[in-house]
C-alpha cells in the first residue's frame, strides 16, 4: 500500500496532469519517481529501479552527472535567458555550436537549435524545403519518411510519422505532401521476402516511389538510422548506403533523424558512422544534453547554408540558443568525447549482444534480437513459426514483474511487443549482467 505522501501526488496527478501517450483520465501505474543518479531511479516509496530505458532513450549519460550540473548553476550565475532571435546571441550557444561542429560528420557544421527532437525535425524537413525554393525549385516539396518512424508530435513531424492512426486519429489532415515507405525491418519484411535473397527491396522501393512521384517534386527523405520507437530496427548492411546513393541520384535530400540513436547510444557517436554515410541534414536531441535540460539542433551541410545565405529564415522558437540548456551541452559533449563514452557503449553493447544472442534467443518466446552498441532489443512472440507478437495483457504482466523486481523499461514496437534494453551509455558490464540475470527467468516462463 502507498505512503499517504505517494497518495497525494498521484492524487493531483490524476486530477490535474495529462499524459503523453496514455488515456487522458486513465489508471496510473502508481509510480511515482523523486530521485534519480547514475542508472538508478527512486521512487516516492523509496524503492529502486535499474534505469535500462534511460527513460525515452535520452539519458546516455546517466543520471545527475555532476559535470552538467555545475556547468547549468555556473551559466546560471552569470545569465538565466536571452533570445537568438534577430541575430542576437549568447556565449554559450556560439561555443555551443563550435563544440558541435568538432563532432558532426564532414560539412554539416551549421546549426539551428530547438527545445527537442519533434522540434528539430520540423526544421530540418522546413530547411530541405527552403533549400529547394531558393535553388529555384519550389516544386520541390515532397517528404519521404519510414514506416514504424517516429519523427515527433508537433505539426510536419507528426506528418512524417510512421505509426499511422495511432498518432493522427481525431486530428485531421496532418499535412500535405508527406508519403511513407516501408522500413528495413526484415523480421517482418513488407514484401515477404528473405535477407539478403531480397536484393534490399525496401531501398529500392524507395527509389520507385521518387521516380513515380517525379523526383521534382521530391525535397528529401527523412529517416532514423536505427529506428527507435519502431523496435530498434537495426537494417542490413547494403540499405543506408543504397539509400544515400539513390537520394544523391535523384537529387533528392536525405535527412538522419539521430534523435535517439546519436550521442554515442550505437557504440559511435552518430549511428550513421557504422554504415559510412553521410546525410545531408541532421536532427539530433535527448543525449545532446544528456536530457539534464530540454534541447535539441538541426545541423545543415554547407552546401544547404550556401543555398540560404542572405535569406532570412521564417519562424523560430522562443528557447532557440537557449544559454543555460548550451551550458549543458557543452558539458555533455566534453564527456562523450573525454571519458570515450562511445567506446563504453560499443563495448558493453557487444558483450550485452552476445548474452542476449546465446541466453535470449534460444528461447521459444524470443523471435528477434537487434541493434548496436546500448541500442538493443529482443521481440517477444507468442509462436516462433507464425511470430505471432505476445499479447497485451502478457506485456502488461511482463512490465509489472520487471518493476517490481527494480528494473525500469519501456514498452514499444510492434504491438508492443518489443523489450528495449538501452541503458545509460555509461553504464558497466556488471551492471547490465544484473539486469540480464533478473530479466531472464521472466522471459523463459513464457514457453
């Protein structure tokens, strides 16, 4: 039974607050989380999880990592907010910027920042637009984005979300000029067919859609290269280097959604290096400040920024630069690059891999195992011939042993069916061997 103080928390939750992705009045888990560091969270109860969501995969960090917060109450005695707008700017957004740049691949080395990652990829598809327009190609509008992709909530990005009716049902039309393709997701291939006898008909597919739309009235196409909230599909080798080819072919811009899978979460610190591909736009949020404060950016290549000097760029955020969410990433970016935080999470990544491939796999209610570095996932079914996914209410029960033997997690995937493993990028081998050993035997009752 809760404290009367946990009662009276969820009490004005339920009365006053309304949460993303859940039914507005609905029965809350009853959780209610107050303290937080390194990988562990603490509830009001004063009960302990091991954190391996990282939350919505954004903590690459860990949590309260003392450098950023040092940095944020160091900005904070000198400034609390100033604007970017109309060419004014901070130290810290200019410093900022350069810490990025030192980081980003080749010549994407301009920046636009934002409060998030729905924020950041409205302005990256906005930036491939006016790209277009003042090359002289207005027609240029189109946007292609993956099925099971999630590029945000706000305005085009919901547009260029993949996950359907869930995420416009009620809303209207979300915008115009927006078409879905099919994901690399080969466990659950589109077309029916077999890695690598498929000859990557997904990416081909692509390049059919660009020729049949008429690829002048294509801007870009958008994509995660490893999809998050669509399961961590981790595609074959040949796709993204078939994917950048094809938008190069057809002049069409190609925009890495690395939202969730930047900042070191694959084992690299952007999930595109894996693959030897460059984009022409990137997104990029959660681990850019180790979520210790709301921010995000869109970097632009120097061709894109080439194309728009002198024109004036219409619209903005009110936190765009903000100094003390800057503060904060400066900090992070100096510890994902001096402590070698990628390097951590190749490593334990691996090793989690090879437990989760011998221990995991093997196992009748296991279909799937995928993903890079602390990026990992395990579909869960019902039957292995027909993967067929477990049902709901299994789930259900799954998330409530996990919780209640300390291991926080996150639902997802297709049909929910999906167990994220994506812990801190900081975190150790025997750490996630903990988790593993607990996680486990829940899963082998399953047969």
């Amino acid at each position: 039974m809760a404290s009367r103080r946990t009662e009276q928390f969820l009490k004005w939750d339920r009365e006053h607050v309304i949460h993303s992705f859940f039914p507005v009045g609905g029965e809350l888990p009853g959780i209610v989380l107050e303290k937080a560091d390194g990988i562990m969270l603490t509830d009001t109860e004063g009960k302990e999880y091991v954190d391996i969501a990282s939350q919505l995969t954004c903590c690459n960090l860990g949590h309260r990592q003392k450098e950023i917060i040092n940095a944020i109450i160091e900005a904070l005695g000198k400034t609390d907010y100033t604007e970017t707008y109309f060419g004014y700017s901070n130290p810290y957004c200019s410093e900022c910027a350069q810490k990025l740049a030192e980081i980003t691949q080749r010549d994407l080395n301009h920046f636009f920042f934002t409060s998030g990652g729905g924020e950041a990829n409205e302005f990256a598809m906005k930036f491939a637009r006016l790209y277009w327009y003042h090359r002289g190609k207005a027609s240029k509008l189109k946007i292609i984005s993956l099925h099971g992709s999630y590029h945000g909530s706000p305005g085009i990005s919901a547009a260029a979300t993949g996950f359907g009716p869930l995420y416009s049902r009620g809303l209207g039309p979300l915008g115009v000029g927006f078409i879905r393709v099919p994901a690399a997701y080969c466990y659950r291939c589109s077309f029916g067919l077999s890695y690598p006898d498929c000859g990557i008909r997904c990416a081909q597919f692509l390049r059919d859609v660009i020729v049949n739309e008429d690829a002048e009235s294509v801007a870009a196409f958008i994509g995660e290269p490893v999809q998050g909230a669509g399961g961590i599909i981790d595609p074959p080798p040949e796709y993204w280097p078939m994917v950048r080819k094809i938008c190069t072919e057809h002049n069409v811009l190609f925009i890495a959604d690395e939202v969730q899978s930047g900042f070191a979460r694959t084992g690299k610190m952007w999930a595109l290096e894996h693959w030897n591909v460059e984009p022409d736009i990137m997104s990029m949020a959660k681990g850019i400040a180790g979520s210790v404060m709301p921010f995000g950016a869109v970097a632009i290549s120097d061709e894109i920024y080439e194309a728009m000097k002198g024109q004036m760029l219409p619209g903005g955020y009110t936190y765009s630069g903000h100094p003390i969410s800057c503060a904060a990433s400066i900090a992070a970016i100096n510890i994902y690059v001096n402590e070698k935080v990628a390097e951590n999470a190749a490593k334990v990544g691996k090793h989690t891999r090879e437990r989760l491939d011998a221990e995991f796999l093997p196992l009748p209610s296991v279909g799937e195992v995928r993903g890079k570095g602390m990026f990992l996932a395990a579909e869960l079914v019902s039957d292995k011939k027909s993967k067929t996914p477990i049902a709901p209410e299994v789930r259900a029960e799954l998330t409530r042993n996990w919780l209640n033997a300390g291991i926080f997690t996150r639902g997802g995937g297709y049909m929910n069916s999906v167990l994220y493993i994506t812990p801190p990028c900081t975190t150790t081998i025997e750490e996630i061997d903990r988790v593993l050993d607990i996680i486990k035997p829940t899963i082998v009752k399953l047969q």
